[in-house]
C-alpha cells in the first residue's frame, strides 16, 4: 500500500477527522488516481486511509480513520445501505430523495439522487471514479431498484483530472421524469430532465423550502409572488399551491421557463395567473422597481455566486444588490424568502448582507426562519462544509 507523509503540524485536521488532506499539507508521496493510500503524520503515526488524486488541491480524500478497516468492495457496500437506511428515518416529504450526501457519508465525491423508480449518480472525485462498478451495484442492492443514471458532467471532475461521463450506468429507461412533493396540505407534481437539467436533474435541497413557502403565501393570504431565478418553477407551483392569484416568474433559461410553465399545467392551476420573464433578475428588479411594482411574497434563489471563500468578496456585492432591490419590492407585512448556496459564504456573513441590504433599502424586518438544506442532504459533525445552503425568512415591518 503506497503511503502518503504529511508535513510537520499538518495532521491536526485529520485528528479532529476531517475527510480532506491538502496539497499544501503533503510533505512525501505520489499514487495514482483513485488509488488507497495511507496517510501518515510526519512522525510515521497511521492517520487515515484515503483516496488519492494527483490532479486536485484535495489531494486526498478519507475513506476510513480505522487502521484496520479494508477499502473494498464489502466496506463501500457498508457504506451505501447504512446512508439508504439513514434516509429512512428522516422526514422526506416526497418519493425522491438525495441518498448520497459525498463525505457526510462517508463518500467523498459521490452524490446519488433518487427520482421515484430511478437512481441518478454523480462521481466527483478520483476514488468513487475508481470504485464507479461496485458503486453502482452497491446502489441497486440497497435500493432494490434496477435503474442508474450517470450526471458526471460538472466542473468538478475537471479538478479531479477527469473527463465528463453520462447516461445509463445500470437498465434504461426515459430521462423525463415526475416526482411528488406533499405534506398535510399540499401535494403537488414537479417534471424534470436527468438528462438535461441542473445537478442531477432538480433541486431536492429545496424541498422543505417550497412547502414552508406555499404555507407562508397562505398564512399571510400573500396574492402577488415573484420568484426570481425560478429555474422550472418548484416555488412558483408552491405558490400557487399556497393560494396566490398572480406569480412572477424569472429566469435566464427558456428551457426552464418552458418546463415551469409545464409544471403549472401539471398540477391543474391556470397559467393565466403566470407571467413568465426569460431575463436577467437584476435589469427585472430594477425594471419591476422603475414601474412601482410590489409583491407580497419574494423568493430569490440565485446559482452559486461564490464556490470558495475567495470568491466571497465579490459574491457579497452581487447578493447584495438582489435582495436590496428585492426588499424595496416587498409590500410591508410581506415575506422575502433568500438563499445562498454558495460555499464560501457562511451563514454569518450571509445575514450580514442581507441586513446591510436592508439598511441600504429603507426596509427593516423579522427574521422569522433560518434554512438550509433538507435533512436529506446532511452536514456532519465533523464536516461543516456539508452546510453550503443558507437561507433567510424575513418578513418585512412598518406601514
């Protein structure tokens, strides 16, 4: 077994077990891609088995503290039914689910989605690339399911040193899909592309956000909704699910437009009650602002501004300016509901903003709900990168 030494002072990370050994933090050793590699203090102390890749500045991804554990087919098998039986006991409100969160279980750089009868995989990293075969079979054995399809088309396989990858890893079948979202009183049908769409195909992180939405829109009996950077239209269906008469929806993407649009229809609401804006969500605030346009509900979404925390000072203006401009749309007794999915935006700083957003607005508020991810897609203890989804409930004061 090849073995990797660490510089002096650089085992500190791994003891509190955290899954990630940077290049910076290697003093010896090379293996090739994917391949287990024992991980040592500079003192030769055992530290970690890991995934090793060359190409990364993750240099090394844990799969086990445990000196004795074997890296095989029967450990990764482990792995798979205990994170498919986790997700049993948690409260998913909806027949599709994230079963595999990457290293919150324990599977640094995998990331499986369950779409009803079908399984959608990503493999982001050197190790699970390695192991694709067993994964797979891993997969159906503990879902009893017979179909798998490959999404490892992000930029994030380009850092690995790996090449772009879709389509069917196990059976066939159509890439359009229709998952149910539900809870005590609203249930409703989402359309999608796994072969197309974002991610995997949707946003499951979402989830319990879009059936806290449809429950605000009806607590404030909320008539007029915007939904900005709305992709295919989840928070517009909960709006109109919540008893909205007119929702605004944005996006850049007529593709998505179009399947939000469909999704309307799916769930039998008029889509007269919709407009549906293929265009920039800034050039639209600003637009919508110019008019004396309010709503009594806003939902802004937007992509991932910052993947790192270098990138935050500039996010911190680009989230800035949406939910200033957002905020001056808000009726007062409104709710604004404002995420950031960016990494390297904490969820400090992202209040910070918000509330400088606010100061900058003339508009003041509550802020009613913390949010993240659903409980599908998990951080650890150990792991607090696992916690990339911030959101904000703020519900606006004053006359």
């Amino acid at each position: 077994m090849k073995s990797i030494r660490l510089k002096e002072g650089k085992e500190r990370s791994l003891q509190r077990h955290h899954p990630w050994v940077f290049e910076s933090a290697v003093a010896k050793g090379s293996a090739d891609a994917g391949e287990t590699v024992r991980i040592t203090a500079a003192d030769g102390r055992f530290l970690a088995w890991a995934a090793f890749s060359p190409s990364s500045k993750i240099r090394a991804r844990v799969w086990s503290f445990d000196e004795a554990q074997r890296i095989d087919a029967p450990f990764l098998d482990a792995l798979v039914q205990a994170a498919v039986r986790a997700r049993a006991g948690f409260d998913i409100q909806s027949d599709s689910a994230r079963l595999i969160h990457g290293e919150s279980d324990g599977l640094p750089g995998l990331i499986v989605d369950r779409y009803g009868d079908t399984l959608v995989a990503q493999f982001l990293s050197a190790g699970v690339e390695r192991f694709k075969n067993v994964l797979a079979d891993a997969l159906l054995k503990a879902t009893g399911l017979s179909k798998l399809y490959e999404r490892s088309d992000t930029n994030a396989r380009a850092l690995e040193g790996l090449s772009e990858a879709t389509g069917w890893l196990r059976g066939e079948g159509s890439t359009d899909l229709v998952i149910e979202e539900f809870d005590a009183q609203h249930r409703w049908k989402l359309g999608l592309s796994i072969a197309l769409g974002h991610k995997t195909g949707f946003y499951l992180d979402q989830r319990d956000s879009r059936l806290n939405f449809a429950h605000a829109v009806r607590r404030l009996k909320a008539k007029r909704v915007l939904n900005c950077y709305c992709y295919t239209g989840g928070f517009t269906v909960a709006a109109l699910a919540g008893g909205a008469d007119h929702v605004v929806s944005v996006d850049s993407s007529g593709p998505a437009l179009a399947q939000a649009r469909a999704n309307v229809v799916l769930n039998g609401f008029d889509d007269d009650k919709c407009v549906f804006l293929d265009a920039d969500v800034n050039a639209t605030l600003r637009k919508l602002g110019e008019q004396g346009e309010v709503f009594d509900a806003i939902v802004l979404d937007p992509p991932k501004f910052a993947p790192t925390a270098a990138h935050a000072e500039r996010a911190a203006r680009a989230y800035k300016d949406i939910n200033r401009l957002g905020l001056k749309l808000l009726a007062p007794g409104g709710v604004l509901f404002t995420y950031s999915c960016s990494g390297g935006i904490s969820a400090d700083l992202f209040h910070k903003i918000v509330a400088s957003a606010g100061t900058d607005a003339n508009v003041n508020g509550y802020i009613t709900q913390r949010l993240g991810g659903a409980a599908d897609h998990p951080m650890t203890l150990n792991f607090p990168e696992g916690e990339y989804l911030k959101g904000l409930v703020v519900q606006r004061t004053g006359l």
